[in-house]
C-alpha cells in the first residue's frame, strides 16, 4: 500500500515538475527574445509558441530520439538471449499489471539498461547486451522489474520530457552568452525608460546564466531519488530485492575499459550511468551511489 500511495505521489509531483520546467523554458526564450529584440511584448508573443512548440515537438519525437541516441535496436526472438530477456519482460509486465512494453537491445559491454516512452501504453524497456550476457537470470529480473517500475512510477514521462527541455535551456544559453561578447546581443537601448530597459535586461541576462545550472540540478535531484523509489518498487514487484542487489554489485565491480557507446544525453535513464562508474554522492551525479543503493535493498 505504501508503494501505491509513492506512485500516486509521483504522478503529482511528475506533473508539477513539468509544468515549472516550461515555465522556465518559455522564461528563458523571452529573455532570449527580450535581449535580441527590447520589446517586452513581441518577445512574450515570440516566447509562448515556440515554447509550448519545441515542447510538442520534443514529447511526440523524444522516444525515437532517446532510442537513436543510445543506438538501440528491436529485440531478436530468434537470438537465445534475447528471447529469454522478452520472456521476463513479458514476466515482470504480468507481475506488474502494465502493458507489455516494446523490448530493445543496445550493443554494449557494459551491465546496464533503461525505460523510456511516453506512458505505460508507449513504453520501451531496453538492455544492453553486456547485461544478457553477464547476468544470470535472478538479476537480469531484478533489471528488469527496475526499468518496469520506472514506467509504473511515471518517471519515463518526466524524464523523457526534462531530457529535451533541459538540453534545449542549455543550449539557448549557450549561443546566447557567446553571442553577447560578440556583440550579437545586448546592445544599448536609449528612449525614455531606459533604467527600467536595463534593469530588465540584467534580469533577463541572470535568467540566462542560472536557468541551465537550476534546471540540470532540478533534473539530476529528480533523478537520484526516483532510482530509490525504482529500485524500491521493483524489490516489491519481483519480490525479490536480492536479485536487483547482486545485478547492482555487478554493474559496480565492472571492469570494461571501453569508451561507452551512445549519448550522454540520456545517461540520466539508464539504471546505472555508463559515463561515470565510480560512486557519487555530488550534487551533479545522475544517480545516487550504487552501495548506498546495495544497502537499502538488502535492508528491506
């Protein structure tokens, strides 16, 4: 019961989340506006539909554009390894009443896998074939019950949403930040209200600077403690949090010395982030440390 009332505290806070992170698009493309054109009315008429736009854009195209990222592709039945894994896919999505996600497989050494999609009914569960191929099927389980509980908790519509939305606030920031030490932007402004042109302005130019580092903090918090809840949920689900465990241990003693494949910009989805193996606590990583995780479920 506790893990329902988690879920349906989720699907709140999902949307919360969602809404303040496009208020702070469409905050950051009036500032972009603002700063390039000086009129606070065609910057707000300019900001609010290419805002509610890009997000649109980015909802309806993220899971092809998350799947292309990490290079995954379809799972093959007739591959031995594959088959098993859409046969606990399969498995986890009875235990857990949701539909049966579409299963994909990144070519990669490592142990690692995601969830993504857009709601339960648009949903992707994909493993790398490091995992196939080092996990026994105990762990590959608890794996999968993870991913399945990111889909349950909501979580792949947050991040598949933050994903885009964070890239894009980023990168307005960036052209913009350049733009203005070459002389592209910021120019003076004269006519009466000057002051008040300029106060705006220097808001406008805060705005720019901190709503990237506000956003990807925000993101990365997010992150960090729905892989707690996932990690929680999906013991629940396969009612076995050993399973999850030992695949956790695993994935942290590792030792590929390969670069990992994909993007960077999805490493947040994943179960354990490829980028970056060594255990953090820092206000930057992706994921909460993978002992500390250990020990929470071998203490339930």
């Amino acid at each position: 019961m506790l893990v329902e009332e988690h879920i349906r505290s989720n699907k709140r806070k999902t949307i919360v989340v969602c809404g303040l992170m496009a208020l702070l698009f469409i905050a950051v493309v009036f500032a972009f506006g603002y700063i390039f054109i000086g009129n606070i009315y065609i910057s707000l008429a300019f900001a609010l539909p290419i805002a509610f736009a890009y997000i649109a854009i980015t909802y309806s195209t993220s899971v092809q554009q998350i799947l292309s990222a990490a290079k995954a592709k379809p799972a093959n039945p007739h591959i031995r390894e594959q088959k098993l894994l859409i046969a606990r896919v399969e498995e986890m999505s009875i235990a857990s009443g949701l539909p049966m996600p579409k299963v994909y497989v990144q070519e990669s050494p490592y142990i690692n896998a995601f969830a993504t999609g857009k709601n339960p009914e648009n949903s992707v569960v994909c493993v790398t074939t490091g995992a196939l191929q080092k996990l026994n099927q105990e762990e590959l389980t608890g794996v999968i019950a993870h991913e399945m509980s990111h889909i349950k908790n909501y979580d792949i519509r947050l991040m598949t949403i933050t994903i885009g939305v964070v890239g894009a606030i980023a990168l307005m920031s960036n052209i913009l930040f350049y733009s203005m030490f070459w002389g592209g932007a910021g120019r003076s402004r004269g006519g009466k209200g000057n002051e008040g042109q300029i106060i705006l302005l220097v808001v406008a130019v805060l705005l720019i600077i901190l709503a990237p580092l506000f956003s990807r903090l925000t993101y990365l918090a997010i992150s960090r403690r729905r892989e707690y809840l996932a990690d929680s949920t999906g013991a629940y689900m396969s009612r076995n949090p050993e399973g999850l465990a030992k695949a956790l241990e695993k994935i942290k003693n590792d030792s590929v010395k390969e670069k990992p494949l994909g993007s960077k910009t999805v490493a947040p989805l994943y179960i354990s982030n490829p980028f970056k193996r060594q255990a953090s606590g820092s206000a930057w990583s992706t994921h909460p440390p993978l002992d500390e995780r250990i020990k929470r479920l071998r203490n339930m």
